[in-house]
C-alpha cells in the first residue's frame, strides 16, 4: 500500500502566499507508490516550501485546524508534484488522491479536496 515517511513542517515567519501561512518541510519526505521498497515514488527534498492546502484565505479561516493538519502531507505532495513539468495535471491530481488515500483522510474529504484541485490548472513555481 501507498505510503509516506515522516516530515515535520515548520511555518515560515511572515511569508504568506495569497494569505496563506508558507511552510518549510524539514526533513525529505517520499510517498511510495505501493510498497516502500518498489522503487517507485516522489520526493519533496528538505526545504521544500508550502502553502498545504491552497484554499481562499476567507475559506482557511472557516475550516478547522484538524483537517487541514489531515491534508498536509498531501497538499505538500501536490503542490511539489504542480512545480515540476515532468507530471502531467491529471497525474498530479491522481496522485494527490492516492495520497490522501494512503494517509487516511475522510472519504469526504478526500472528495471536496481532490474536486477543488481539478477545478485549478495553474502550475505556479514557487520552489528555486
């Protein structure tokens, strides 16, 4: 089964992307797709920064904290998997199902979050 390893996030002071909170993963963080030693996976290299889950600042303030903590890992995947050319959208936007999938996220949740994502085609680069 999909997988990811651990990370830890560290809020970035005073950097905000459309004002939301930027993130700076800590520690190189891999999901495995299928079992950790099948080789196959995508890296988020320690330095990484997010902004998780990139919903409209109003809507950030209307959900609670525990969900957006559920989404985190995931989100961070996206977003470094929408910075690199070489995944086409549609891959990105499955992965990141798998991914919420994989790290137990609510199935309603799942399906509001993995909906939005579709809705957005921008591949910003955010990451040197």
């Amino acid at each position: 089964m999909s997988s990811f390893t651990r990370a830890r996030f560290d809020p970035i002071p005073g950097k905000r992307r459309e004002g939301r909170q930027v993130y700076r993963c800590l520690d190189d963080l891999w999901f495995w797709i299928g079992k950790p030693d099948s080789g196959c996976g995508v890296e988020i290299k320690a330095g990484f920064e997010t902004d998780f889950a990139s919903m409209p600042a109003w809507l950030v303030r209307l959900v609670p904290r525990w969900v957006r903590d559920q989404l985190a890992k995931s989100s961070a995947l996206h977003d470094r998997m929408r910075e690199d050319l070489q995944f086409a959208l549609t891959n990105c936007d499955g992965l990141f199902w798998v991914a919420m999938k994989a790290d137990g996220v609510n199935a309603i949740l799942c399906g509001l979050a993995f909906r939005a994502v579709r809705l957005n085609t921008s591949r910003t680069k955010h990451n040197p």
